[in-house]
C-alpha cells in the first residue's frame, strides 16, 4: 500500500524541455553546445554553435512559454509532485557573476507560483546534467575546486529566494554519472578543450573521480546549508540505480556483481547517505590509480552533510560476467550482458519491473532512510491517430508493471515517499537528443528536424496515470 501522502507525479529537466535557450538574460550551458544525435550516431558537443547543426535543447518542448499550460495539464493528472531542475545558467549566466539574472529567478517564482496554485509540491533538482559553459570551458567544470564556491553562490541564491515555494531539493542528479565517460561531459562538464561526440571524449580516472569528489563536496555543503538555515527543507542525493545480476551462478560472475554494485551504485551514495568513503573505495581507486586531493574540511562537510532521503532513477537492470561471449545490451548511460529472461525497449534497454522492487528492498536494506524513485519510463515512438488520439497502451503495460513492483516492496516494508515517472510531457532525450523517443503522458508536437506546433495532446496513459493517482495505486 503506499502511504496516503504520497508523492505521485513526473519528472522534466530544465534543459530537455524549458528551450528559450538564450531569452531573459540566460547564459549558454553545456547540453546548449550539443547537437542532435540517434541510437546510432551520438551527439556531438561543439565549443560555439555551428549553423549546420540543430541544437534541440535551444527549444525544447518550450516549457518557458507553455509553463501554465503545462502545470495545469499535471493538476488534471491530479500531481501531487512535480520534478523539475533550474537552469544554473539562466541564474548565473557564466557560473562565475556576483549578482544573479533577476529574470531567470523572476521565471521560476511564476512556475512555482503555479505549481502551488494547484497544490502540487516542487521538487528541485539543484543540478541536472547542466552548467554554465563557462565554466566547463574555462574552468574544466568540476575538475576545478573554484567550481564549488561558484555552485555554491547559485545554491544561497535560490534556497533563499525560494524558501517559501520549495520544500523539496535534489542535490545532483544521477551522480554516479560522474564514473562513467558519457559523464565527463554531461555530468562534471569537463569540456575545456574538447569538440567531438559526448561519448568519445576521455578523461583520466584520476579526473573523473577528483571531479565527482568536488561534487560530493558541493551536495554536502548544500545540505549543511540547508540543515542550519531553512530546516523546513528536505534535500535528497540522487542515483541512476543500474539493477546488475550475475549472468549465471559461477561464484566468480556473484563476486563480479558485487563489485558493479559496490563500485557504480553504492560509491556515491555511501558517501552521501553514510557520510564517508566506503572501505571499498581504496581498492578500487588504487585499481584505477587514483590517488584524491581531499582535505580535512572535505572529510568534516561529507560527514556532517549527510542527505535527508535517497532518490533515484531506475530504467533497467544489467548482467555482468566473466565470460566475452555474451550478447552485450545498451541502456541507460551503460550497458551490460544480455538478460534471458527479459525484453527490451525500441532503444535497447531492459525492461525489468521486478528489478524496481530489487533495488528498492537494497536500498533499504543498506541506508533505511525515506527512498523515492524520482525516473522511470518508457522511451518509445508514439503515433497520433487521424482523430489525434494516441494510444500507448506499452507505456501503460510498463508503467503498471512497475508501480505493482513498488507496490510490494512498500509491502516488503520500503519507506518509499513517492514517484516520479521521467518525461511526464515529451521532451528531448538525454543520450541521443531526440524528441521521437517519447516519456510523456501528454505528447509536444515537436519533431526531430525542429519542426512542429508545440501543440500539447492527452495521451491513453494520461488518463490511466490519472486514475492510479485518484485511487493510490489501488487501481492499476
Ligand atoms: C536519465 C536522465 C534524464 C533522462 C533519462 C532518459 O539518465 O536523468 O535526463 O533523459 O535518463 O534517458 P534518455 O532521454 O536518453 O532516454
């Protein structure tokens, strides 16, 4: 059963889906300089803007301009949440001014505004796959320690001015991004110097986990932050939570598991969660030669800055194993080995409803502090019917499925506080920059060659989330 205040509703990020890219004072941002891409071209990331290319997050699904609109269609789902990002360059244009962009912070007064209108409670993520270019440019993003002081600057900014509209913060999102080499431009905006495909720049070891160091930094700075000044805040850290199996039961393939779990789920929020490096971390940075530059105030601000509750997004599950020969699969930010017993998505990801329960039971198990899943979804082509209706009856067979998984593990004895399913209206995708791949409930006549009304349309599963929320999940 899930508890009666449950936090149903969806999640956006502002630079797949606000567009007005350079309107209002906004500065340009990393995903600003990435082009479009496919499954089988990845996009590329370019210093200035090359007029041969599109760019999608410049428009986006024009939430800037359709932000009532849009909030009014989430009150008629009956949201109770809604997850959103800022836009750190819309506040601080290149990451580094003193005085913040009056109308940037003016822009979401107005959504939150609205959001409370209806009763819908924000949910904020601080940082989500987005910085100012600047400061990837000029300062290697969060390679740089000066990368901290600047984000935290951003960070005052907005839990002040918002202190009144927002209860509810993420800190980063999916940070364990950060370990992996589509992270290094994505997540730690590590771009000095670099033109050329998102996944094919490559960073050292030694920079990606010095990066992701300064971020744990920042998030438990952010929480003490919280912590001392707004103690009606609650701020949460958040995951791609990648489900991983062993292929078979050859104990060595069990070990390997528990070292992907060990090193690429609970790496990070171990230290967020726990407020320490975990004892696996020696071995596996002096496997990847990393030798930390950490300092005395590091180590007190991780230990004291410890987050409120665990959040994370979950698409998929992995197999991993000894054995090359097995059918290698794609997903979300990372693949693994092929899983039998599954199918998967028109791009390739897994779909394992029982995996949400799996790692919500881990999660638990190993923090017992208050978990939401804050992404889940279906990427799939959707196609609007002459009488405009579209009927995604996959994307309610995969929400069901895993909403029923959630259900029992909140029957297992899960503190789980809500969901948040990924690209509640259509927006650009993270990995290939395309608008065909399609999370919503409510369809954005947008297309990938840049044309398209903006038009907003119901889709079946509009209807049917509507109801799951009207009736807490008892009706799936
Ligand atoms: C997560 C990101 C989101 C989102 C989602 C779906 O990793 O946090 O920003 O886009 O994945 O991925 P995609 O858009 O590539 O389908």
């Amino acid at each position: 059963m899930f508890k009666e205040d449950f936090l149903w509703g969806g999640a956006t990020a502002a630079n797949q889906f606000e567009g007005a890219w350079n309107v209002d004072g906004k500065g340009p941002s990393i995903p600003d300089m990435c082009t479009n891409g496919s499954r089988e071209h990845s996009k590329l990331f370019t210093q200035t803007i090359n007029p041969e290319y599109l760019y999608p997050s410049h428009e986006a699904s024009d939430f800037y301009h359709h932000y009532k609109e849009d909030i009014a269609l989430l009150a008629e789902m009956g949201y109770r949440c809604f997850r959103m990002s800022i836009n750190w360059s819309r506040i601080f244009p290149t990451g580094m001014e003193k005085t913040p962009n009056e109308n940037g912070l003016a822009f979401y007064d107005k959504v939150f505004d609205e959001c409370r209108k209806y009763g819908i409670e924000p949910l904020v993520t601080l940082s989500h796959y987005e910085m100012p270019l600047a400061l990837g440019v000029e300062k290697d993003g969060w390679l740089s320690r000066e990368t901290i002081d600047c984000f935290m600057r951003y960070v005052e900014t907005v839990f002040e001015r918002y202190r009144d509209k927002v209860r509810y913060w993420i800190t980063f999102n999916e940070i364990n991004a950060g370990q992996m080499p589509i992270g290094d431009i994505i997540s730690t905006g590590m771009v000095k110097g670099y033109e050329g495909p998102i996944d094919g720049i490559r960073r050292t070891e030694q920079e990606r986990y010095q990066a992701l160091h300064h971020q744990f930094v920042a998030s438990a700075r952010t929480v003490r932050l919280a912590h001392r000044k707004y103690p009606q805040f609650r701020v949460g850290n958040m995951l791609t939570f990648i489900a991983c199996y062993p292929i078979n039961c050859d104990p060595d393939n069990i070990l390997l598991a528990n070292r992907y779990m060990q090193n690429m789920n609970w790496y990070c929020s171990d230290v967020q969660v726990k407020g320490a490096y975990p004892y696996y971390a020696t071995a596996m940075w002096r496997d990847k030669n990393v030798i930390l530059n950490v300092t005395s105030k590091d180590i007190e601000d991780i230990e004291k800055g410890t987050v409120d509750f665990m959040t994370f997004s979950y698409y998929m599950s992995i197999c991993v194993g000894k054995d090359g020969e097995k059918d290698k699969v794609s997903g979300n930010l990372t693949g693994g080995f092929k899983n039998p017993y599954l199918t998967a998505s028109d791009w390739g990801w897994q779909i394992d409803p029982v995996g949400i329960r799996y790692a919500l039971n881990a999660a638990y198990d190993r923090y017992h502090v208050p978990l939401m899943i804050v992404e889940n979804g279906l990427g799939a082509f959707d196609k609007v019917e002459a009488d405009g209706s579209i009927h995604d009856t996959y994307r309610i067979d995969y929400m069901r499925k895993h909403i029923e998984q959630m259900k029992l593990a909140t029957e297992d004895g899960v503190d789980l506080m809500g969901y948040t399913n990924w690209g509640c209206i259509d927006l650009v995708s993270l990995t290939t920059g395309e608008m065909r791949k399609r999370y919503g409930q409510v369809f954005v006549d947008k297309y990938d060659d840049g044309t398209g009304t903006m038009e907003r349309r119901r889709k079946d599963s509009f209807f049917w989330y509507r109801n799951v929320i009207r009736t807490n999940g008892m009706e799936l």
